[in-house]
C-alpha cells in the first residue's frame, strides 16, 4: 500500500475515526485503525470495538492498493504534529512508514486478518438538519444518567413518528424532553430506538456540523444497530437492550401556579447564589408577587441571596433544587425567558422557554425537575 495525502485530510480524518477508540480493549487489534486504500483515489480509516464503529472515506493520491492496521492512537497523535506539507504513506514489510517533509515515522502493524468486519450502515430512515440535531441532543443528554449500573438510563430513548422525532432522556432526578421535525424516508414511519447517550452526543458534535445527516435504523433479526452518515463519514452503534420507563406521564396535565423569569438573569443569579452552596445543598426560590428570591447556605455557613423580576400567576410558592440540575436545564433553553410550572413544592417542576412574559410557552423543549425537599 502506498498513497500521499494532504496533512490537514489526514488529520482530520484519523482524529474523527480513532476517537471512539476503547483506552485498555479488549484485544489488542480493536486499539487500531484499519486503513484500506484502493486505486480508485479513496483511503478509508475505520475502528470497530464491537459496540460503536466510526468510517471515513478521504480522497488521496494512491499508487498501491492495500489494507492495514496500526494503533490508531499514535497515528492520530502523529498526524497531527506532522508539518504542513503532503504526508507519504507507504508499507514496507511489516512495518507503515509516515512521511511529510523531513519527517519520518515507523509504526508496527497489527495482524488485519484479526480485525472484526465492520457492521453496514443500516437502512435509511430519514434525514435531519444537522444543526438542529446537534442542539437537540445537547438539550436532552444533560438529563441522561451517568450510572452504568443503570444501563437503560444512560440512553436516549428516541421515537420516530412520521415526521417528528422525540428525544427523552432521564436520570430519576429529571427529564428531559426534545421534539424536532425531519424528512422520512418513508412516510407515516413509525420506530423507536434507545441510543446510548454518550455515543448521541458525539455523533452529534462530530456530524452535527454538516447540512444533513442521515439516520439508519436496524431492528431485525437479532442484532439492534442504529447508524448515522454525513459528509463522507459513517458511524453505527448497539442500541442499549431493554424497555424505557414510561416517564412521559410524568410531566403534569394542570400547573394552577407558574412564573416566567428572564432567562439569562436566573442563570447569573444562580451561578452566584450557588458560590455558597456547599455539596449537595440546595438553591431556594421563593416566588411571590413581581418577584422571585434565591438564596442558599443557612446557620453559621456561608449565606447568599439575590432577587430578580418575576411574572407570578397563583399563588406565592418555594421550592428548593440541586444547582447543578437546575443551571443544566436553564442552560439548554435558549429563549429570552423561561416558564417553570409547579403543582405542589414537592412535586416536580417544568421548565420550559417563552420568546416574551405573556407569549405563548415553546414546548418543544420540556425539562422537569424534582425539587429537594427542605425544612420550612
């Protein structure tokens, strides 16, 4: 095998291929990439770790055709400290020789023999606008559990109706709830698929960049297989086996109290209210009429308290809440205000975007959130 390549192609593509790669796998070939080059022009790089694989395809100037394996880890950092000039890649015996200008590396190969086909992109079922897909996701895996005791919470459970598709996620102590239009394939399609959060979030931040990214969905025949494609890079991923809680009941039907805050306002406040919350501590809102009042820390700690304007319709009410939890869901909104509906102090709370105090709320993003319970 030999071909030459641009370094910025090179590096790139090799940084996006071998970033899923495992830190200690399980055999030593799923630490490497898989670089096949044939005389059409095109060098594609792959990883596999049988859960999560990633493809690239680049254009390149091939003048042997052959596929090889090398730890995918020190080409990428190799690729991106190589000079900005062509890089040479070529096998000599066992061994892949790297060079672009003066420089010149030696990397062992790995038996390609031993290395796991990779999966096929699975079927199409739609496309989604990539910017939109990238926002959603970030909205919703800020809910998702970090707990791999808790297999089926660290997913994102996503339901595929026509042309909408719904994002939930949710650790017991929130939920979060994203709702965005795409193209199906197939009209009137309907499939619901529970993707690992984490593996979401990086497709999306890595493809989200590009004007389209197309989704494939398998859920035949034994192995489940969700695959994501855009601009010449494809990765699949195992769904996460099992049933989703029925945690969409949980958002209320009646709020008799809400108030609208200034979005930007209530994040600031909170951040600094926070400064003084210990661990595990909560932020009080108190909410009455034009108002609502943070505080924390109580006793001989640490105090902090800040009031903001505040639209109030029922009556005054206060509730308590994890300040991390609550500057994530706040966060995640980006419009100029934020609606948070209530039923009871200890029930939990919707959190959910308005454009002005007496607009309509947006619901196409809900977070609840479960108040911390404190003594009066």
């Amino acid at each position: 095998m030999r071909f030459r390549v641009e370094r910025d192609v090179l590096a790139e593509a090799v940084t996006w291929t071998a970033r899923s790669l495992p830190t200690r796998p399980p055999v030593p070939v799923l630490a490497g990439v898989r670089i096949e080059a044939d005389q059409q022009g095109t060098v594609q790089l792959s990883t596999f770790d049988y859960e999560v694989s990633a493809r690239s395809e680049i254009a390149a100037d091939v003048s042997e055709a052959g596929t090889v394996l090398v730890s995918g880890r020190l080409l990428a950092e190799i690729a991106r400290s190589l000079p900005a000039k062509p890089v040479d890649v070529a096998v000599d015996g066992s061994r892949v020789v790297v060079t672009c200008g003066a420089s010149r590396f030696t990397l062992l190969t790995m038996p390609v023999e031993d290395y796991p086909a990779l999966p096929s992109m699975p079927t199409e079922v739609g496309v989604v606008h990539g910017d939109e897909f990238t926002k959603a996701v970030s909205q919703v895996t800020v809910a998702a559990s970090r707990d791999d005791t808790l297999p089926l919470l660290t997913g994102v459970r996503m339901e595929i109706e026509g042309d909408t598709i719904t994002l939930l996620a949710t650790d017991r102590y929130r939920l979060a709830l994203r709702t965005l239009t795409w193209t199906p394939a197939s009209p009137g399609g309907e499939a619901i698929a529970l993707v690992r959060a984490r593996t979401l979030s990086d497709v999306a931040k890595s493809l989200g960049s590009s004007a389209e990214v197309t989704v494939g969905l398998s859920t035949g025949a034994g192995v489940d297989i969700i695959g994501f494609e855009a601009g010449g890079r494809h990765t699949t991923s195992l769904l996460v086996d099992g049933d989703y809680p029925p945690v969409r009941r949980l958002f209320p039907t009646e709020t008799p109290i809400h108030a609208v805050v200034g979005t930007a306002g209530l994040i600031e406040a909170a951040r600094r209210v926070a400064l003084v919350a210990e661990r595990n501590t909560p932020i009080r809102l108190a909410f009455s009429d034009g108002q609502v009042v943070l505080d924390a820390g109580q006793g001989d700690d640490a105090q902090a308290s800040e009031a903001l304007e505040a639209a109030l319709t029922g009556e005054d009410i206060t509730v308590a809440f994890n300040p991390q939890y609550l500057l994530d869901g706040l966060g995640a909104l980006d419009t100029e205000f934020v609606r948070l509906a209530f039923t009871h102090p200890n029930k939990p709370v919707e959190f959910t975007g308005q454009t002005s105090l007496d607009a309509d709320d947006d619901r196409s993003y809900r977070y609840l959130l479960v108040p911390i319970r404190f003594a009066s």
